[in-house]
C-alpha cells in the first residue's frame, strides 16, 4: 500500500505515525497512513483512490478534537498545505488547513472583529468550521459566510451559511463526513484594536487559571447541557482527579481530562464512559460528547 500511494504522487506519505505527532492529546498509538495533499487536484486523486479499493479514512485537521482508542488501520489526510489567507477589507478567503488561532490572532490585530472567540481555540479552520467550534457565546456559524467543499462525487459544491446547518458544536459536515471542506469565506467588521486586544488578553488570562493548559488535553469534553456546566456535575459526583492510566480529569476543571503522561485513548474512553455512566445514574442525564472518538 505504501508504494502505490507513492507511486500516485498525491503528497507526502508518510507510514507508522505516532499520535503523538498528530493529536493534541498526545497519545500512545500509530496511524497506518498520514497523507499531506499538496492541492486540490492531489486530494481529487488519493479520494479516487480511497474510493475505488474501498479504504478506510478520515480527513483530519490539527487533531485536536480527536481520541484514537486504538492504532488507526486505515489512511489519515491532513490538508496542512491548504493553508493560505487573503484579506480583502473585512472579507477573509482562508484554506481549510489554516490554524484557526493564528488567523484569529492576525485579524484581530488588524482590527476586525468578530473572531475574538477563536484566538484560543487550536485547530484548523476546517476542523473548526465541521464542529462550529465557539466559545464565549459565538461560533463558527457567526462568522462564516461561504464554504467551499469537494462533494462525496468529487465534485465542487459552495455552501453558504444557512446551507450549512450550523447548531451547537455541529454542522451539516458533520453529520455528512463524505464532503470535504477545502475554503471558508469569512465575514467580520471594523472595530477597535485596542478594545479588540484587551479583550483578547482578559480571556487569555482567564483560561490560563481556569483550564488546565499545561497538560495535553483536547479541550472541553462533554457539551454543557441546557442550564447546566458540565464541569460542575462531574465534579459533584466526585469524579474530578480521577484517573486511568496516564489519563486524569483534570483538578482544575473537571470537564477536561488530560494526559498526565503515556495516555491511550482507552484511558481516556474509559474515563469518558464512566462520567456518561455517573452521571445519567445521578442526574437522569444524558452527557453528549463534544470531541470525537475514532475508530
């Protein structure tokens, strides 16, 4: 498999990767195959590819929504060569494999507002866009204007906002993983810059008390359910510090479990299904997971 995916010339191939290297969880584990497409036309090719001999994939951003429980046997494409922006007054034209903070930081300090919410976010904007990742009472689906994909045909297909189905911590992409998301039009306005950069480091202060981020994690693991915090219920039935393995949920915010050293991504299912557990017993509800769990 690895010659022919050489031999198709479709990118960089890369064979046995470590998780460690791809996930922001930093886990035990290998990947079969990580792909880096450099274009459109190489990504046309390996999907053909994939689809023809019928392989398992996955389309990946900067990993840091993602828990492998177990070595991946099938071909990882990471579009980090899709990763230009172009700024035209307040209209951002951004490749799905550009780091979401990075542009948030860059237009912020330009000035435009509207991306405040994503400057702590990592992830690509692709990834970010699948998940309408948000923070701070804003998304993705504020923002984002038009979405140019590759269809489950390989074809070319824009959506614009409504199209895309934007709700909590999902949209229309990820309920329909066979379209893959290539460039976002981004809309913002004027504001401020330095209203716009004391906001920025107010809530960068705060997460630097508030969230573990000295640890590898992959942010908040459970959606917060309607009027509650989840952090605050898996801290009430006693499940903060818990630990599995190298994984532990986390003491300084019960609603992240990080990898205090050589998690799986066992550890962290298992940590995962006992919270879900815990608390459907106690409270009657339903914990909805807002990373991924890759099979």
């Amino acid at each position: 498999m690895i010659m022919q995916l050489k031999k198709m010339k479709c990118g960089k191939v890369y064979e046995n990767v470590d998780f460690v290297k791809i996930t922001s969880y930093k886990l035990k584990g290998k990947a079969k195959y990580v792909v880096y497409p450099n274009d459109i036309d190489d990504l046309k090719k390996l999907l053909n590819f994939i689809q023809i001999k019928k392989l398992k994939y996955k389309i990946i951003g900067g990993g840091s929504n993602l828990i492998f429980p177990d070595d991946y046997d099938g071909i990882l494409i990471k579009l980090d060569h899709f990763d230009y922006l172009k700024i035209e007054d307040t209209k951002i034209i951004v490749g799905a494999g550009y780091s979401l903070m990075k542009m948030a930081l860059k237009v912020s300090k330009l000035g435009l507002t509207g991306l405040e919410f994503a400057t702590g976010i990592p992830g690509t904007v692709g990834g970010a866009i699948v998940n309408n990742a948000g923070a701070y009472k804003s998304d993705m689906g504020y923002v984002v204007n038009e979405i140019l994909t590759l269809t489950p045909d390989l074809e070319f297909k824009k959506f614009y906002n409504k199209e895309a189905d934007f709700h909590y911590r999902t949209s229309f992409f990820k309920r329909n993983p066979g379209y893959t998301i290539l460039q976002a039009t981004i809309i913002l306005k004027h504001g401020k810059k330095e209203n716009i950069l004391e906001m920025i480091e107010d809530r960068k202060q705060r997460r630097l008390i508030a969230q573990p981020l000295e640890y590898p994690s992959a942010g908040s693991v459970f959606r917060n359910p309607p009027g509650e915090f989840a952090g605050k219920l898996i801290e009430d039935v006693g499940l903060k510090g818990k630990k599995v393995g190298g994984a532990k949920v986390s003491e300084k915010h019960a609603n992240f479990i990080v990898n205090v050293g050589g998690a799986t991504g066992k550890d962290i299912v298992t940590l995962i299904e006992e919270i879900q557990t815990k608390i459907k017993q106690k409270y009657d509800i339903d914990l909805v997971l807002e990373q991924e769990i890759v099979r």
